[in-house]
C-alpha cells in the first residue's frame, strides 16, 4: 500500500490481469495535481465485496481501469464513495477505441453516484475521466447564521411633514347638517300638511275622495249645473256619478229597491 501524502491510491481493475505500464500510465495524470509519489494498491476483478474490509473515508484516491461499460457497477460507484475521503479523486481509464459513447456513460455513472467536477481527457491511447467527492461527510451539519439586516433609520421633519387637519376643510363641510323633521305637520283648528311633510298626511290630501260625503248628499250643489240631471250629464270625476237624478239643494234620496239587481 503506497502513501501519497498522508493519504493512497487505490487502483481497481476489471480484468484477472493487467500490465502494471497500464496502471502507471492511466494515473500518471495524477502528476499533474501534484502527486508526486505513484505507489498504488491494485484489485483485479474489483467488485462491490473487495472494498468491504477497506476503511470509509480512508483513500484520496481511487483509480479505475475499465474495459466494458458494464464497470464499474452503480453499486460499486456508490461504494468507491464511501472509501473515498471529503474531497478526495475518482479516476476512470477507458480504451480510446470505446468511443464518445463509452465516455458520457461513464461521466453520468459518476454524477448519479454523487461525485461532482467531472471532466474528460483523451491522450491518443486511452481516456481518461475524473471527478471529486463532495467535500463535506454524510450526516454532517453546521448552524446557519441568520443575517439580520438593520432597518434604516428615516428623519422625519415634524414642521414640514405634518398637514393641519383642519385646512383639509371647506366652509361646506363645517356647516351643520339640517335633519329631516318627523312629524311636523301644523296643528291648528284645520290640520294641513307642511311643506316639506314626512308623516304622510300630504299623501292623503291628495288622494281624490271616492263618493260623495255627507255634506253633498244633504245639501247637493253643482259647479257646472248639471250633476242633477243624472249620469248622462255628468263629467268624469262626478261625485254624484252613480245616484239618481235629484233637484239641487234639497237631499238626495235613494229608492227602496236602488241596490236590488235589475235582473
């Protein structure tokens, strides 16, 4: 097992076999992150049960030599995750005869495995794909700051803000208002109705008198002179309309059998 730093490379292989020039070449672009020392732990045949016995968050590194699509598993994804510390490096290493296809395979079974960062490279004889774990452990937690923000602060100028209520007012609106009066008829030896009446007593002075009153029948007078002569001669609105012929000034008098049906 080879120390890199305070940390190591796992190499996980696919086939029974494998030149050790390939495992070499497929990680030597780790150089290029300041590795230096390239003294890795190599598993062929890598599967889900060969990373049971190694320690979670134990590697900085896990490498992977891939020949199918098939490898690694989403399964064994999620397991080089779990080995793997906050922050630490997955690498694949695919055939450059595999193709873009093979490449955006491997690429989407890194993201759903919740690695992030991916990127690709190609240097004629293989291609190579790497990605990080997320920096933080699962099941960790850290507070949030709640960042209270200061309401600013407004001057208000008492003598120029302010509005005096009372120049809001016009002269109409200070005059008091005349309620209506209830009730207030005139009362005196003959009862009219005010001008402005809101007892009633209008409307029934102007409502017409159907019949003739007491008054008429005793002492009959006409103003055209011809209510007496019976209902041929009289206008419309006759109070006489309906009685007998009578003499003007003397009582009228009905028939015994007036109200009797003349059939």
């Amino acid at each position: 097992e080879g120390q890199v730093g305070d940390g190591s490379i796992l190499v996980l292989v696919e086939d029974v076999m494998v030149p050790i020039s390939v495992v070499y070449n497929a990680i030597s672009i780790l150089k290029k992150e300041g590795v230096e020392k390239l003294d890795p732990v190599i598993i062929t045949q890598a599967s889900t049960q060969s990373l049971t016995s190694v320690e979670a968050a134990s590697r900085d590194i896990v490498a992977l030599i891939c020949r199918s699509l098939e490898f690694p598993s989403d399964k064994l994804c999620g397991d080089i995750s779990r080995v793997l510390k906050p922050g630490g490096t997955v690498l694949l290493s695919l055939s450059s005869q595999s193709g873009s296809k093979a490449s955006s395979t491997h690429e989407r079974k890194l993201l759903l495995a919740g690695f992030s960062d991916a990127e690709s490279s190609e240097d004629g004889r293989s291609i190579v794909i790497t990605a990080k774990k997320t920096s933080w452990k699962v099941g960790s937690s850290f507070s949030i700051k709640k960042v209270t923000k200061s309401l600013p602060i407004v001057q208000i100028d008492d003598d120029s803000d302010l509005i005096d209520e009372d120049s809001l007012l016009s002269e109409e609106d200070l005059k008091k208002p005349q309620l209506p009066n209830v009730g207030d008829c005139e009362v005196g030896k003959t009862r009219k109705a005010c001008k402005n009446c809101t007892c009633g007593r209008a409307e029934a002075e102007t409502k017409v008198q159907l019949g003739p009153t007491a008054e008429q029948l005793d002492n009959p007078q006409s103003a055209c002179g011809s209510c007496g002569l019976g209902d041929a001669f009289r206008c419309s609105t006759c109070p006489y309309k309906g009685l007998p012929p009578f003499k003007l000034g003397e009582k009228v008098t009905l028939s015994g059998n007036f109200l009797d049906a003349d059939i």
